[in-house]
C-alpha cells in the first residue's frame, strides 16, 4: 500500500492531526502531504525536528524485515529497552510518527503491527542506510582479504557433483555416508572432517560448508540414494540453467533453509547496498543495527548470528568478501552479491576460461574455473588439490573414463586447445592421441549358444524354415549364436518341430 492510499484511509481526526504538524512547512492538503514526504530534501528536513526516541521508533518499523509491518509490542518492547524508560507508554513515541504522516498502523493475522508504505519506506531507508553505512566504511586500507574462490559454494557442488559421477557413495543404515569415504572428498576441497554442534538431532552431523553443499544436491534431486548408494540423479537441472539463474537457485535454496539468517539480511542489506567497493567493520555493523533488530534470537546475539551467516554462509554464497583489519574483521559486498540482493546486474566476466597444461601432464585451472568447464575438465583429468590453483593431472586412466563417458580423443584435444593458456605440449598432444587410438580395439560379446551334439544336426536346425532365422551366426560347426531375447520363443519352435532341447541354460565351464 503506498502512502497516497494511506493518507485518504485515515478518518477525519487523523488527517486533521497529520495536516496540523505538517501546517508549518507550508502543507495543506493530503496531496501536497503524499508529494512532499515522498521528496528526500524535504523529508530530510522533517526527520531534523524528530526527536531520538521517535528516530530510533522510525527507523526500527523502516528496516523492520517484514515489509507488512513491525508487530506493535515487539517495538514498544525494544523501544522502552534502549530509552531505559520502562513505565513510559511507547505508543505515545509512535504516536510522534503516525500524526506526522510517517507511520501507520493495521491489523494483520490477528495481531497490530506498524508499518510504513511501501513508498515512503524505500525513501526512509535509502536516507538512514546512506546516513548509518559512513561510520562503517574503512575505504582504501590494507585489507588482509580471505582467500577463496568468487562463488566456492557453487564450485563445490559441481566437484560433489563430479566426485559422485566417478566415485558413488555407501550410504549406511542411519542414512549419513560413509565417513571414510567422505573424508577423500572432504580433503580434496580442504574442509576438516569435524562434526559441528548440531542445535537438533535433525540435522546431519557433516561440516558447515559440505551440509550446505549435499542438502542442496539432494533437495534439488540432483542426486539420490539408490539402494545404499549415492548416485547422480539429474544433475542437467544445474548444468543446463545459466550461470545467473544458478546463482540466483543456490541463493533461495539458502533463503528457504535459513529464514532467521535471511531476515538478518534482509536487515543489514540496504547499508550494504551503499558500501560498495568499501570494507566495513563488521562489529561496528553489528553495534548500528543491533537497536533496530525488533525480534532477537535468544540464543546468541546479533554480533554472533551475523559472524555465523558472514563466514558461513554469505562468503560462501559469494556475496561477501571477509578480511581482516587490525584484529578486526571486515567485510564487503561483491558484485554478485549486488546481483543477487536485486540492487544490480550479474558480472559478466566472473568466471575464468584458461588452463595451464605442463608437460609433466599437471593442469593448473583457477578457482573461479567457469563451471562448465569445470564440470567438462573433471571428466578428462585427475584432482589433485582444490585451491586457489587447482591441481589436475592428465594419466591415461583419467583419458579412458572420459572415452568410456562418451567423449572421442578429438573432443578431447579440442577443449584443452581451446582453453589451454598457451599451446599444447607436444608429448601431452602425442599421449591423448595415442590413448584414444588404443580405446576400443578390444571389446567384449556376450554370447548365447545353442549347442549341438553333431554337426549334421547344426546342420539340420540352420536349414529349417521355422528354426533358421532364428540363427544370428556360429561359433563353431555344432556351436550357434542366437538371439538370448528369444529363448523362451525358439524353445517353444524346438517342441513343436520335435526336438526336444534340455531345460534351462548352462555355463561354458559345466559342458
């Protein structure tokens, strides 16, 4: 509902009390109300003759994370909890707003809540974020950044992704895997195999990153449990969407599952929005929003909850940078975190798309690797360390898996020509070559034989109308290929042309 709307709902005392204090700066009329407190420049001067208390109401409805509205004891809680004032009628601090045009208030499921129009609200805080994210900026410093890949969330699930192609998973009774055989995953991208705290016995007891990473794969349906084992299931629901709608799925697959971690950034997000290209100082962060956080958690504060979501899950994400600042931690918005928040378009040149082939057959392939590519070099090559710089390397083992996915050795020497930073070394080029020339040349036939115990009688079966077209060919004069799909067919053909074969099928060896 925008603030035009609102103004001509009130009864006739309300907008006599709005127009009353807004007599002084020259209003008259609701219009002229709407217009003017929609203009920064003028609400900037109205917001000059608020006192704090009322300040600190306006902005707690303004960032309340549900834009239907701040439930009314929840604010009149934290209010009488800043001012120290607890036998003061807050509502009378609200008041202040609501005849000023600035606040109203509605029924909603049962409960009174505040609220400020949806319009009037992006003005207010598009005011107080510029206003509040100064004190946190650290603008051009010596910033110790966190190593990490862009987005290492998504990189991780297309390498679990990969790893299960090759490697599927044991799922024990208790429905976890392995704990062996997640280790060899766990070590490659570099997360420590340590059980986290679990805050219910719902929660799978594997590492922060890697929980994040499976729950996705598996609420995605990108992989499933197949009679004890791990399996791809459809992972071309990721591989085929673009990149940017990628992110954008990681991202409400993270909504959907942290919603008390959303609402904290849905808190701090218009601030962030004004600090681009600034780190901030994310105590400092904490301090400013922590009277504006309407609904704590009870178990932890807000400085706690928002180190948990920073380090565990936005820089995981890649909407944040972390670093460290003289004993401080700081962060700061990424350009994909603009994209994702809806305060900008996705980068186009995040991903990189050169490997660097050595002749020693080790691939070095960035971390921000494009996916696809990372998805396609996984199928060719062996990981041999996941870091900044990932390690690959090129044996003829990892060449006939990717023969046997379906790739041909020029499929194979056209993708590293394409993406190799420099030319292909010449013993690299010869080896691949020679490998993909090898595969095939040998392959297994599954046989089914009908035995005779002459050769008059092969004869005999090979001539008949009925029985002959059975015959797909001869191993040997009294040994025939047939077709195993038609067994049951030509054993009932045998019966009726008076041959009376033995029941069942023996192994070679039993002959």
């Amino acid at each position: 509902m925008n603030l035009a709307h609102c103004l001509e709902n009130l009864n006739q005392e309300e907008i006599r009390q709005v127009l009353e204090q807004l007599r002084s700066y020259g209003i008259s009329s609701l219009p002229e109300a709407s217009r003017a407190l929609l203009s920064p420049a003028f609400l900037a001067r109205l917001l000059v003759d608020v006192n704090s208390e009322e300040l600190a109401a306006l902005k707690m409805i303004s960032f309340s994370p549900n834009e239907q509205g701040a439930i009314v004891e929840q604010v009149h809680q934290k209010l009488n909890s800043l001012t120290h004032k607890w036998r003061r009628n807050s509502a009378q601090v609200v008041m202040g707003l609501r005849r000023r045009g600035l606040v109203f208030a509605a029924r909603l499921n049962y409960r009174e809540v505040y609220f400020v129009p949806i319009d009037l609200r992006q003005v207010l805080v598009d005011h107080f974020s510029a206003e509040m994210a100064l004190p946190l900026l650290r603008g051009d410093v010596e910033v110790q950044e966190v190593p990490g890949a862009p987005l290492p969330m998504l990189r991780n699930v297309y390498l679990f992704l990969s790893y299960v192609r090759k490697n599927p998973l044991e799922i024990a009774q208790s429905g976890l895997i392995y704990r062996r055989q997640l280790k060899r995953f766990l070590d490659l991208i570099g997360v420590a195999d340590e059980e986290p705290p679990l805050k219910n016995r719902f929660e799978e007891p594997y590492p922060e990153p890697f929980r994040l990473v499976y729950a996705y794969c598996l609420e995605r349906g990108q992989v499933a449990n197949r009679e004890g084992r791990l399996e791809l299931q459809r992972p071309e629901t990721l591989l085929q969407a673009p990149l940017e709608d990628q992110c954008h799925d990681l991202f409400r697959f993270w909504q959907e599952r942290f919603p008390d971690r959303h609402r904290d950034l849905r808190l701090i997000a218009p601030v962030l929005s004004h600090t681009t290209d600034h780190w901030l100082d994310l105590e400092t962060l904490a301090q400013t929003f922590e009277p504006l956080n309407i609904a704590p958690s009870p178990r932890d504060s807000f400085l706690l909850r928002l180190r948990s979501m920073f380090f565990n899950h936005l820089a995981y994400l890649g909407i944040v940078r972390l670093g460290h600042l003289g004993g401080k931690e700081v962060c700061r918005l990424t350009n994909v975190g603009r994209c994702l928040l809806g305060l900008g378009d996705c980068p186009d040149s995040l991903f990189a798309t050169d490997l660097y082939l050595q002749p020693n057959f080790e691939i070095l392939a960035p971390s921000n690797l494009r996916p696809d590519l990372l998805w396609q070099l996984e199928k060719m090559a062996d990981p041999e360390k996941l870091d900044q710089m990932m390690t690959y390397r090129l044996t003829r083992d990892s060449i006939y898996q990717a023969l046997a996915s379906g790739l041909t050795g020029e499929e194979i020497l056209g993708f590293f020509q394409t993406h190799a930073r420099t030319s292909l070394p010449q013993n690299v080029e010869y080896s691949i070559r020679q490998w993909s020339q090898a595969y095939g040349r040998l392959h297994f036939l599954q046989a089914f034989l009908l035995h005779c115990d002459s050769e008059n009688l092969a004869a005999e079966i090979k001539a008949s109308r009925r029985l002959g077209p059975f015959i797909l060919g001869e191993l040997t004069p009294v040994d025939l290929a047939i077709d195993g799909e038609r067994y049951q067919e030509m054993m009932q053909v045998l019966r009726e042309e008076g041959y009376l074969p033995r029941p069942g099928i023996m192994n070679l060896g039993d002959r």
